[in-house]
C-alpha cells in the first residue's frame, strides 16, 4: 500500500513535570530524565521530520518549561522549516522566557487549566499551580502569540463547564479546547473516579452549543466527542500510522502517545533508525494502518474509512487485545464492556496521583 507523507509531529521533551494529575494519560512508568534525548538530537529529528513531511511540531511532555535548553530545541524546530507549537501547563513560563522562546520560533501557546476554581483546579493537579497558570495566560496575551486553552474534561469538572469557558474568555484565549479524558496510562487506573455520568456530558453538550451561538465565531470552541457517551469509535490520531507520529522522551517512535502500553509492538527509536524507515517500513507502524488488520465487523463496515477502526490502545485497555474492535463503537462485539462502565455506579471523584515526574 501508497504510505502517505505525516503532517505533524508530536514531541514529547520530557516526562517531568510539577503536576500530578489524576487524568494524566502518559505511561505509568515515566521516561527518567537522564534517558532524555539532548537538544542536538532534537534537532536531527526535526529535520528528518520535515523531509518526510511533516509541518507541524507540538513540544510537549511533561512540561517542556523544565528543558533549560527549550529555547535551543524551539530555534531547531523552527529552522527546519516546522510550525511550532508548545503545550505547556504554564508553570516555570516568565516573561523573558516568553519572548526567548517567541524570538527562537515558537508560533503558538496551548496552556492547560483544570477548573475554574482555583482550589478545585489544584486538588485535579494535585500541585499549587492555578497562580501560575494565570499569569502564564497574562503572558501569552501579552506576547501577541496565538493562544489556546486546553481542558480536559472529567467527573469533577463536566458541571463546571460555562465557568471554564468564561475563564478562557476572560484570559483572553483564540481557541478552548475540550477534551474528554482519554483513559490510557495514569488515567486508565483513575477511571472509576473520572468516569462523567451520562447526564453531566448531555448538559455539557447543551453548553457548548449555547456558547457556540452566543459567541458568533469570534473564539474558536472545540469539543472532542466522548466516544464511550456516543457509542461510536473515535478516528484516533486520524488512523494508525496516518497522518502523525509521537518522539518521546527518550527516542522512542510511536504511532500515538499511548502506544507504549501496547505488548509485542517493539517501538523503534530514533537513535538506532532514521525516521523515514521508522515511519514507512517499520513492523510497529504497520502493525495497524490501513484496512488489512481489521476484525469483523470493522472490514465490512461502511464507517472504517471514516473511523479507521477506532482506538487500538482503548481496544487493548479493555480487551486485552489491540488487534479487537473499538469496544466504544456500539458494533463492537465488546461493545458491553464500555456500556457497563457508562452505566455503572460512580465513586466519589478521589484520584490516586502521580509521585510527580520531575
Ligand atoms: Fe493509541 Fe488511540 S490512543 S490508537
């Protein structure tokens, strides 16, 4: 098969990072900082990058503020000729550290908030850090860079949400984003305690409708579809191996950020391949890409071009095996399972946090 060009890379610097959210959904054993890729090594896979393609980089973690040399990878990115973008939680941003990074290349802000309540927001972090995110938000504003506001969406804040967008105003956002929590790594063992009640992400929806119309397209309102309310598989990264690729901090080269659960994938890495084998030969992002993999009922389904299968990682979260259907798709055979769960009782939302990463 014709193995299309990727358009954007996720870079994820490091795992280290001064929260420690229930929802985080990278890997329960994080990548240690010693084992991190040096910024010279950034650079190549940057460019090996744009050669293949790509256009489009989000520098990511962790929180990419704890790289001293952030400034150096960014001016990288940039003179490969990449978009770049950097995901950040906002704590450790200041205001010579916003224009460093604004005159190496940086393009564009995403900052992350948990709640509109600064105490709630800190007991989902479980770190001080609302403070700080404020002032992050001043910052960027003040920095004439795009900014976009990303919530992930759960249990202890779905009910909190016209307060959350109100916040993303009133700091002066381009974009909100609002995504539901996605339940992979540390996330996957906090599930029961951020799993949302059908009702709350029913008046969420209503919500975002209502600000949407209210709002007449001056800020961009995004809402990732809850594939376990729909009952329809989520095209995840828009296809195994299709259009993205994940660096993480250590070399490693995934098809999606939580692929590194997935047993018998073997990921390659940068320091060993170049990443147009990586990326066009290898066993790891073939293993899923394209239709030849797909159980039934996904093979004979008129969705699978739009779904691509759904979710490999949530297949093997569930079902222990990646290679099943998408158990969110109502067609699944497994279907059951996710059913269970969104009907299931609820615990009272009391996460189990991480150690923290740094
Ligand atoms: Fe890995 Fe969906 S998160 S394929």
């Amino acid at each position: 098969m014709t193995v299309q060009a990727p358009w954007a890379l996720l870079a994820e610097l490091t795992h280290g990072c001064p929260l420690r959210c229930g929802y985080c959904s990278n890997p329960v054993e994080l990548i240690g900082r010693s084992r991190e890729l040096a910024a010279g090594q950034w650079s190549d896979v940057f460019r090996q990058a744009a050669d293949l393609g790509v256009v489009q980089t989000h520098l990511s973690g962790g929180e990419p503020l704890l790289r001293r040399d952030l400034s150096r990878i960014v001016a990288a990115a940039d003179g490969s000729g990449l978009y770049t973008q950097l995901v950040t939680s906002g704590v450790g941003l200041s205001e010579r550290r916003t224009a460093v990074l604004a005159d190496a290349g940086l393009r564009s802000v995403q900052l992350s908030v948990q709640h509109a309540d600064p105490r709630a927001s800190e007991r989902i972090a479980g770190a001080r850090s609302f403070a700080a995110k404020e002032r992050a938000a001043r910052l960027i504003r003040a920095s004439g860079l795009p900014f976009g506001l990303n919530i992930v969406l759960h249990r202890a804040n779905l009910d909190a949400l016209d307060d959350l967008i109100a916040l993303g105003l009133s700091w002066g956002a381009d974009r909100i984003e609002l995504a539901h929590t996605q339940f992979h790594g540390w996330a996957l063992g906090n599930r029961a305690a951020l799993l949302p009640t059908r009702e709350q992400v029913e008046r969420a929806r209503v919500s975002v409708a209502r600000w949407r119309e209210l709002l007449d397209g001056s800020m961009e309102l995004v809402w990732v579809a809850p594939d376990w309310v729909d009952v329809t598989a989520k095209p995840c990264m828009g296809g195994w191996g299709a259009v993205s690729l994940t660096v993480a901090p250590d070399g490693t080269v995934l098809p999606c950020p939580a692929a590194a659960a997935l047993p018998d994938l073997d990921p390659p890495n940068v320091r060993e391949h170049p990443l147009a084998w990586i990326w066009r030969e290898s066993k790891t992002f073939n293993a899923y890409r394209g239709e030849s993999w797909m159980p039934d009922p996904c093979r004979s389904c008129a969705l699978r071009t739009t779904d691509h299968g759904g979710c490999r990682c949530q297949a093997h979260a569930l079902t222990g095996d990646a290679g099943r259907t998408d158990p969110a798709c109502r067609h699944a055979p497994d279907h059951h399972l996710v059913r269970d769960l969104v009907q299931g009782p609820r615990d009272e939302p009391a996460y189990t946090y991480r150690k923290g990463g740094t």
